[in-house]
C-alpha cells in the first residue's frame, strides 16, 4: 500500500550493487547536499557539476531509502 506521501514525493527505483534502492528528491535531500557540500543546488547546472558534486547527491538520495 502507497501513502499519500510517497505519491507526493519523486522517487526512482534503481539497482546498485546488486541491491534494489529507492533515490529521492526532497527538500531534504538538497539541503543534505548542500550542507555537505557548500553549494546551492538551485544554482548548479548538471553539466558543471564535479564527480564528488555527483557522488554526494546520489549518497544523499539513498540516504534516505536507508538512513
């Protein structure tokens, strides 16, 4: 059964590692990458975005499916 909260949040299922893992974008999400980072990711374009820029949105997208 889905809740309403998880309708309302964009998510994408992936497969890492050989374990299924659910990415989320939240509001909390980006201010974990921001906090992290020091960047604001409302002013981030894809394409300038560094390797360890890339690495620590996908950690805190899957932080949240396991925290």
């Amino acid at each position: 059964m889905t809740t309403e909260l998880e309708k309302a949040l964009p998510s994408i299922k992936i497969t890492l590692g050989g374990k299924d893992r659910v990415l989320v974008c939240s509001m909390y999400v980006l201010w974990e990458f921001q906090r992290t980072t020091g960047k604001n990711p409302f002013q981030l374009n894809v394409k300038d975005m560094s390797p360890e820029d890339m690495v620590t949105l996908l950690w805190a997208a899957i932080s949240q499916d396991e925290p």
